[in-house]
C-alpha cells in the first residue's frame, strides 16, 4: 500500500521560496479530512484557533505549483480577515465567498488549478484585477448575469455555508440553480457554527500568528518572496497598531497646559483646613496650530486639516498660523473655543518649517501642532512640545526623521 499523502511533509519545500507564506504556515495547523472536497480554513472549537482542512485526495491529483497556489489562497483568506472582521453586515454567503475568491486570486491566477475564480476570466471577463474584496462583492451584487430567479433569494439559500466546491449535498442548496455563480475554489462551510467568544479567541490568534510571521521575515532579511509590494503593503498596515489620533490630540493638549494658582479663602485647604486659603487653579493651553499653505498642499488636504480643526475646537482655543516660507502675520487669528469657520487659503509658496517655529518660539506657547505634507527640510528645535499632523500617505514619504510624534489623520 502506498503512503497517504501528508501535505505537512510537503509544506516546507513548497515553501521555501516564500519567507512569509512559510512562517505563518508553521502557526496554521493542517489536518487531512474528506469532510471537505478541496481545501478550506475554519476554527477548531476545542483549541479556538485556526486550521487548514484539506481533502489529500483533492491535492494529490495537483502539481506542486497548484498546490502552492492553494495554500496562498487559504493564507490570504486568513491574513485579510475575508471570513472574520470584514464579513457583509448579512454575514456570509456564496457570493461573499466568491468575491473573496477574486480578490485573492487577482494575485495568483497562474498558480491556481482549474476551477478557481479569476478576474478577467470568464464569467468574471469585465471584472478588473485588484481589487478589495468588497468592491468585488458591490460588483456582483448589480452584475445581471448573477442576479437569483425571483423566489430563489440568494441570503436565504446560501447564509450559513459560504459555497460548496464540489456541488455536493448542502452546496446544492446553497449555491442552487438561479444565481448563476460559479462555486468557490475552496470550502468555508465551518465558519457560521463558532460562537463569538470562540471567534474573537481565534482572531487574536490569528493576529499575532500574522503579526509574528511579519517580524520574521522583517528581520530575517529573506524577504517577502513573491508577495507583491501591494499585498506587503495591506499586510504591514494590518499589524501596525493604529493610534487613534484624536486621543493623541487630546493627551498633547492636556499635557500642554500650564497650571495657574492663586489663593482663595473660599476653597478649603487640604494640607492645613481652616488655618490657611485654599488654592483655585485654573488650566489654559496656549496652543498654536501652524497650516502649512505651500503649493504641494491640495485644497482637498487644506479642507481636511480645517475639517479636524473644527473639531478640535470642541476641545480648546488655539491660534492659527499660516504659513508656507514665511508666517502670513496679518492672518493669524484665534480661533475661540466653540468657533465654527470655513477653510481658506491665504499664500501658495514654497514650504519652510523655519518660519513658524520661530515665530512660535518667540510668542512663549505651551504647544505647538504643525499640519502639513511634510515636504521639507527638518526645521530648528521647537520651544514647546511640538507634534506633526499630516495625511497617511505623506507621513510614508516623509522628508526628514525626527523623534517627535507625526501623527497620520485617517
């Protein structure tokens, strides 16, 4: 009799040219199973993480680049939270799944068996390469060609299964005659039966399985092998703590703010109750906000920094400093707490950090916030705490380092 073909034998040579790929698989567990026709990723009840289920039948009959192929697919539907955090407010579906399906396959169409839905590729002919997975799943959902017969509602057939390769028993309910989508490569049949408290266990897992697989190969120096600079990108985005800027807006206002005390006989002392005054302190930041105004700062960009400043305004009253190589002095302003205003541009210049951190400097501040593209050199050392604002794309193409906090407005 021959061996039982054992993908875990087989994952280290398929692997070896994919840093990444071969440092998350040896965190995913892989268990052969005729439960499923192809392959598939669900969560193991008893330890709450995920596993690969694979039918050894299904990969026996491929080439060890489809094999390959699969395994990316099964990964990406793990690293893209496709079945997890991004699942449609309706839950899952066959024509989730399916949307899933192209928006990993766009990357690896070549690597794949026959079967597996492809952008660019009948019936998906129209449909363009790279696209996320819910932009595919709008698509679908307006593409005539996939709209169900009347009566043969799509949510109800097919909710709870998300797509049955092979056609076999449950599919055919769920992916039914009338919707004319073509079944999913893979199975995903075992992720509706999971209770949250199980999910949310296995998604922080998973999290810092990803997460740990970024480090290695981060500092491993291999690289990332054939993951395109696009998905590297999506990928070091979603391990990246996010800062939730406003907080951070708040903490640097806070900590900004100078304390004034002045004795009042109306305040009991703590220390010495009845014998001396009380102290009354009150606590106002005296914070500049400069606008970088130069010519690489759009009207779109202006529009969003006024956009959070009257929000920020909510908050505290801070003065306005405008600015591209020099300060535009005559439109400083103060901008009151509780102020609605408008956007404006009032200069369209170079960019020169200089000018307002001096001018900030020699005006005694307790904070100072500059919003800009930051498309300039580094400028002298500021007075006061001061904090970068800019947009997520300017903070990765940055002019210069510095230590202090640059903060990316979504």
């Amino acid at each position: 009799m021959t061996e039982p073909f054992d993908l875990n034998k087989l994952t280290w040579r398929l692997l070896q040219n994919e840093p990444f790929f071969a440092a998350l698989s040896r965190r995913i567990h892989k268990v052969s199973s005729t439960a499923v026709p192809t392959a598939g990723v669900t969560i193991d009840k008893e330890t709450a993480q995920f596993i690969m289920l694979y039918n050894p039948s299904f990969f026996e009959g491929l080439t060890d680049i489809e094999r390959l192929g699969v395994l990316k697919h099964e990964f990406y539907h793990l690293i893209f939270q496709h079945v997890t955090g991004r699942l449609p407010p309706e839950g899952m579906s066959k024509m989730w799944n399916v949307a899933t399906d192209l928006a990993i396959n766009s990357f690896i169409a070549d690597e794949l068996p026959e079967g597996g839905c492809i952008p660019m590729k009948a019936p998906f002919e129209d449909y363009p390469l790279e696209q996320s997975a819910e932009w595919y799943f709008s698509k679908l959902q307006n593409d005539d060609q996939f709209k169900p017969d009347d009566g043969d509602g799509e949510g109800e057939g097919q909710g709870q299964g998300g797509g049955d390769p092979d056609g076999d028993g449950d599919g055919q309910s769920q992916g039914g005659s009338g919707d004319g989508l073509p079944d999913s490569l893979d199975d995903h049949s075992g992720w509706g039966d999971v209770d949250q408290e199980t999910r949310a266990m296995a998604e922080e897992r998973l999290k810092d399985a990803v997460r740990k697989a970024t480090q290695e190969v981060n500092q491993g120096g291999r690289g990332w092998g054939t993951i395109s600079a696009q998905c590297r990108k999506k990928i070091q985005d979603m391990v990246t703590p996010r800062v939730n800027w406003r907080s951070v807006l708040r903490y640097f206002i806070k900590t900004s703010q100078r304390a004034n005390k002045r004795s009042t006989p109306r305040r009991i002392n703590k220390r010495f109750p009845y014998i001396h005054s009380g102290k009354r302190v009150t606590r106002q930041a005296k914070i500049a906000i400069s606008i970088d105004q130069s010519g690489s700062v759009s009207d779109a960009m202006l529009a969003s920094f006024f956009t959070e400043l009257d929000g920020l305004a909510k908050l505290a009253e801070f003065t306005v400093v405008p600015f591209d190589t020099e300060v535009a002095e005559s439109e400083v302003y103060v901008w009151k707490r509780g102020q609605r205003r408008t956007w404006e541009r009032v200069s369209c210049g170079g960019t020169d950090f200089n000018a307002p951190t001096k001018w900030v400097n020699e005006r005694q501040f307790d904070g100072h916030i500059v919003l800009t593209d930051m498309e300039a050199p580094k400028p002298v050392s500021s007075r006061c705490q001061r904090m970068w604002m800019t947009t997520p794309e300017c903070k990765e193409r940055q002019y210069f380092s510095t230590r202090e906090r640059v903060i990316a407005i979504d």
